[in-house]
C-alpha cells in the first residue's frame, strides 16, 4: 500500500498507519494502551514553540508549510504522543470567504468585516475550490514525510457554528450577542450563513485527506453556549453536511467544550469519536452516547500542578473508561499557554503506564 | 403578624408576602400564574439607573442605602415583576475578610492581595460578626419598607466556590488557574479558605433576613468550571454548611450556570430553588432534580430580538415548565448590559399573560 497522501488518489494507509493504537481506538478496536495526544499539544507552553514564534507573526507560522511541519513533528516526537495534529488555524478558511482575519498582538483574531446581517451574508463567497489554503495541504505532506511513520496525523476544521461565531462577533466572545441575534431574527440569513461555511469545510478536511492525513477533527469549541433545541435547529443539520461530506473511511472526531447537554445530538450530526470535556463524567457520557468512540477528558488546568497530582487524576479518566475499546486519551479542551511541559510529559506517560494491557 | 424585618427577631411574613406568588413557588404551592423577576433587573441596561450610576462609583452605590434602595424599588416597579433583590454586589463580603477590592473602570473587580498559598489562607480573617455590612441591612430594610408590601425581596450571597475563584484570581477569570491549582496542590488549605467563607456567608445571609428579605439566594454563577467529582469533594460541604446555617423557613435559591452535570450535587448541597441555566432542557432538568422548585431559564442573549421572539421563547419555556407547581421564571444568567428595555418588559408581560391559569 502506498504511503498516504502521495497518490492523490483520496485516503490510503499504510499498514504501521492502520494498526496505530490512536486508528484503532477510532474504530474501536482492542489496543495495547490507551492512545493520547492533547489538543494544541504544539503550542506556546513549548519553549521551542515560543523560539519559532518569535521568529514570524501567528499567521505567518500557518502558511509557511515548513515552519507549520516543524512545531507539529517536534510536539509529538517530544511528547511520545500517539498522534500529531497539523499546526494550522480554524479560521484560516474564512479568508477566501472575504473575511479580512488578523490576530492582534495580545488580543486573539479579529475580523474587520464581521457578518450581522442578511446582506452581510450574501457578501459572503462560496468557496468554489479550496486551493487558496494550499500552504495547508503543503504543510500535511512534509509533515506526513517528517512524523514516525507510525504516527496518525490528524487534519481538522472549525465547525460551521464555532466559525460562524468568530464571523458573525468579528473575534472571539463571552455572550455571542450578535451570532445569537441573527440566529434568531432572520434564521433565513442564518442558515445562509452555514450552508456557505458548511460547503467549504468538506472540501477543506478532504483536501488535508488527500494530502496525508488519516484523522480529521472538526472543532466546535464555542457550541456549549447553545441549547439543545437551538442546536438541533441552527446548527446539527450543517455540521452533520460537513460530517457526511468526508471522504468514506476516514475517522472524524467530532468536539465541544460545554456539551453536556448537547452529546446525543452531537453524536446524531456525526462522527465515530465524540470529544468529551471535563465536565462530564467519561463513563456516564459514554453511556449516554453508546456505540462511538470517545476522545478526552482531563481537566487542563491539572497540569498546572505536579506529576504526583496529575497521575492521580489521569488515572481516574482511565478508570472511568475502564479498557473499554474506543477511549483517546486527551485534555477537555487545549493545553494552556503556562503549562509546565515536565507535567505534559508525566501525563502521556503515565496515559501509557496505566492503561498497558 | 409585624412587617417583615422590623421586629429584629428573625424570619416573619405578612400575609400578602406568604402568598405572593413567587413565596408560594418557592414552596411549590399552586399560583395564579408563574412569578418571574430577572437576576440583574436593576442594572445597566436601564436608563434610570444609568443615571443613577454616573452619580456614584459602583461601590459607592453599594454602600449607600438609600440609592442602593432606590434602583431596587424602582426597577421592581418599572418592570413590574413578581420579587425585588437588593442591589448589591457578591464580593462586599470578602472585605471585612482582610481582602482589598476594587472595582476598576471598565475591568470589573480586582482584588489586590489575592490568595495563592496556604499562607495566604492563614491571613485571611474570620468575620466574627457581619455588621462591617450594616450598610447592607439598612438598605433592605429601606427597600422592604418602599417596595410594595406583596412583592418579596431577596437577601443574596455569592457561594463559596464562586468567592473563592474571585479570592484566588484576583478578580474575573476565563481558566481558573490559581483557584485551581490551590483546589488540587494544597487541599488543606483549599478547605481552609472555604470553611472561612462559608462561616461569614450564613451570618450575612441571616442578616438580611433579618432586616427584612423574605427570600436568599446563594450565587455560584461560576462552579460549572468544575467535574462533578470536584464539585463533590472541594466544594459541596461548605455550600451545605452555608445553606443550613440560613434561618429555618426562609426559602433558598440554589443558584449556578454551566451546571448541566452538577444538578443533582447542587440539590444534595441544599436549596429549596433550583437555579437552571439556559442550557438544560427544563423538564429534563427538573424530572433529574425530583422534588424540589426550580427557577430559570431563559437565554439572557435572546432579549437581543424582538418583542414577538421573546413571547416565542418564552412560551418554549413555560411550555416546558407545563404549570407544575414550583417554577420561577427568570433568566439563565443576568441581564446584560445592553439589553433593550422594551424586550424586557415584553418578557416580563408574556410570561404573566401566557401562564395565567
């Protein structure tokens, strides 16, 4: 079997790739511990993160492929983790949508042209053809080249409401005051708003396929601020279209943060892995969600104590997921910029010690 | 029976205050129709306390009675809902507790000598007694004596966990870093500080009471940061130890948000009310909480509308609340300070109209 990604023939596997603990857990397959990587694992808590970044602005780090593949080979290769997630940006997309993206020194992203209206969505582009994030796709290749070749490297994309979110606040928010308000007084204008963000993202987490990756994650960071029945209606139907748009075979972990309540309808618009943040017990949500895989759930701020204190609490999510098949091992949600890297290090390992079988 | 408040001997009702139908809620007694009033009612949103506001500094209306009193009274009146709650603020508390609060413009409350070790705990002062917030009381018993004699006031407090997150950070915070790190490194002193907390909070809570509130409602508006395990171990005792210490017969909100997973621990802590949020279903979350009143739980966000999708809204909620005897209305989180006046009225009206029985 051909290396993945170089026949640009769609989603091929190596066989090392294929009985990867991390590609088995998707599938849920026994493994011989419990896989782990943790979201944002190539980050500013890494001192050799912080030398690059020093040397380019953010979004100059994501569009030059090889400054891209250089942090993730390092954070993974570092960590001894079980996979590696392409160093990219979710909002990188919403530029060839005709959003002007810049992220302000100290201030996260900011959208200069945010979205509040129906004529602000028809302005919107279609994203015709994905090529514009090539730099992207370039990144997935070399990185593919770099990693072990044993190593899983996942693609991934915001999800439409998590997007959205950003387009319609101009940048990050607490209330989501204006997504919300045109979410509920001109539905219309809003589903308008998804199908064009939805259309492009298959295409976007296809193309990251093609070039080499064998996981795609679609993040809904900021979804926990809506009710189950406000999810049901504005948003499952788009993230299910992007779901059912990936190509056939290919594992898609699908993640929230704040989702108690949302974690059967996130599981209804897909998935074979459903992310499970902190606030839920593993166990009781796995229960609820039955047959899919699931990803998380320590706490990141328990990094910021001793390897001592994170063991313990690592061992209770494994105890909670209790060798059943289907369990990744990761943070609720990404690691912190302060992080000490000794105590990401003691969690990976300690992930690997206590759940050997 | 004497007007509540006045006799200095604890918890009395008239009988007007006894059978308003947010006393009658609380006790899960039939109403005439749902009582609403919504956390934050006198706040920026209003014109009249705008102006008030840029008379005074915010700890400055806080510590006057009198004008403490009149925004209370007024927005009780203007809004026409079922309670009042006494303008205050959570965190007046924590000075007499040797804590150094400030409320900077535009950056909400700061706390100078924050609490990060078990030293710092060691320095943090018992309130022997809780009359450093005399000021308090003597705007309850003001308000009490304005307001019309069948609308109840409530008395309020933050709640351990939500105070000592304050305490810890030095002020807001998005992580939870410090409170945290303390909660999980140092838990000795971590039960230290909230034993200290809580030991104040009944003291103060009473107090009001007995100046006259006919109602407390205890504010974690922040726990939902925490796993239920947490919950359970660092912080359910001392919410217990507070909510038991309140004067027999007086009803008690149980207030959080984010708390989809924490319900049923918030029950077994204490309350007769349960706060919900507006990201569990109301039924689903009153039929997890069994035998006990709730309050809630509209989207704060959804006043951002019009007047007709805030009827709609409302109805989804009453809809769910199905006239079972127990259900206050308000919002998921506090009025926000934008919010459009004639959506809250409309809100106020179309909850009093729609579930008239």
């Amino acid at each position: 079997m051909s290396q993945a990604g170089t026949s640009g023939g769609g989603f091929q596997l190596t066989e090392a790739l294929r009985d990867s603990p991390f590609m088995r857990a998707c599938r849920r397959e026994q493994v011989p511990y419990t896989p782990v990587w943790l979201m944002r694992q190539a980050g500013r808590y890494m001192k050799e993160y912080r030398d690059v970044r020093a040397r380019y602005s953010f979004l100059e780090m994501c569009k030059q492929p090889e400054v891209a593949s250089e942090v993730t080979v390092y954070a993974a290769h570092r960590l001894g983790v079980d996979a590696a997630i392409i160093f990219a940006d979710i909002l990188l997309i919403i530029e060839p949508m005709g959003l002007d993206l810049e992220f302000a020194k100290g201030e996260g992203p900011v959208i200069h042209n945010p979205v509040r209206t129906a004529a602000d969505v028809d302005r919107v582009r279609e994203v015709e053809d994905v090529s514009a994030l090539d730099y992207v796709y370039e990144a997935v290749r070399i990185t593919r080249r770099e990693l072990r070749h044993d190593i899983p490297l996942i693609g991934f994309c915001g999800a439409p409401f998590t997007l959205a979110s950003y387009i319609c606040e101009g940048g990050g928010s607490k209330n989501y005051l204006h997504t919300k308000r045109l979410m509920y007084t001109d539905p219309g204008a809003w589903h308008a708003l998804m199908s064009k963000i939805a259309r492009a993202l298959s295409q976007y987490l296809n193309a990251q396929v093609e070039a080499g990756a064998q996981a795609v994650q679609i993040f809904d960071s900021w979804v926990g601020a809506l009710s189950p029945d406000d999810y049901r209606e504005y948003v499952l139907p788009h993230t299910r279209e992007v779901i059912e748009g990936v190509t056939p075979g290919v594992p898609v972990i699908h993640f929230g943060t704040n989702t108690a309540t949302l974690l059967e309808l996130m599981k209804e618009a897909g998935g074979d892995v459903i992310g499970l943040d902190w606030r839920v017990r593993l166990d009781e949500a796995w229960a609820r969600l039955g047959d899919v895989a699931v990803q998380g759930n320590f706490d990141s701020v328990a990094l910021f104590t001793t390897p001592e204190v994170v063991r313990r609490r690592a061992k209770d999510v494994l105890d909670r997921a209790a060798n059943r098949p289907g369990h990744i091992f990761n943070l609720g949600h990404g690691i912190l910029p302060e992080t000490p890297v000794e105590n990401v290090v003691a969690l990976v390992e300690a992930v690997h010690e206590l759940s050997a079988r």
